[in-house]
C-alpha cells in the first residue's frame, strides 16, 4: 500500500513538473519527500547541509542523505517564505519544511547553468 501510494506521489510529481519552474519543481518534490525527483533539480555537486552537518555531494550522495532525511523527518508540508535574487543573477528560496518531528528552515540558492536554474546550495536548520 506504502509503495503504491508512493509510486503515485512520485508519478504526480513528475507529471506535474512539466512546464514549471526549478522553484516549482523542488516544492512540489519537498512536499511529496521524495529525494529521487528532488535531486533532479540539483547541480552535479551541490552544497548540501542538515542542522550545519554537510558538504559538497554528488547528485547520488545527496540523494542518499535527502532519502534518509525523509524517512526521518516524514513531511507534513513545505511552503515557500521568502523568495528573491541577487544582482548577480543568482535565486535564493526560504521555506518552512514542516515535518511530524518538527520544523525546519529551508535555505535554497539556485545558480543558472547552461539556461536553466539549478539548486546550488541546500540548507535544513532545526527551528
């Protein structure tokens, strides 16, 4: 039952995603905890923290912390809070991922690479 109603989150998601924005794409994938659509938005190595515990990760290592985050910190939802962009070009998102253990202030920032934004950094901060 698990799987099946996993396997449809992950089908709306990926149907939904089309013709959306990054910041779209990461809050819907946030919203459904799936790490495997998350890092799809991901640069090929992206800063990646959890309560100021992380580093550098491939897409593939990322996608193993992000899993066990999820598994961890079941969601409850994600919103944004705060958007915006700096003279340089770059996007940053604030949000709030409301999980059954707690909340967690969300820091993204996007870098455009080869026309198309992608998450550069990704912060998780105990509240």
């Amino acid at each position: 039952m698990k799987k099946s109603i996993l396997f449809i989150c992950v089908f709306f998601v990926g149907f939904m995603s089309f013709g959306q924005s990054t910041t779209d794409n990461v809050k819907l994938a946030l919203n459904a905890g799936s790490a495997k659509e998350l890092i799809k938005y991901f640069n090929e190595v992206t800063e990646l923290k959890i309560d100021d515990a992380g580093a550098n990760y491939s897409k593939i290592q990322a996608e193993s912390i992000l899993r066990d985050f999820f598994q961890q910190n079941q969601v409850d939802n994600f919103d944004y809070i705060h958007k915006g962009s700096s003279p340089e070009g770059l996007k940053y998102n604030i949000g709030m991922y409301n999980a059954k253990t707690g909340s967690f202030r969300v820091v993204i920032l996007l870098k455009e690479v080869n026309g198309k934004y992608v998450v550069d950094t990704m912060n998780f901060n105990k509240e």
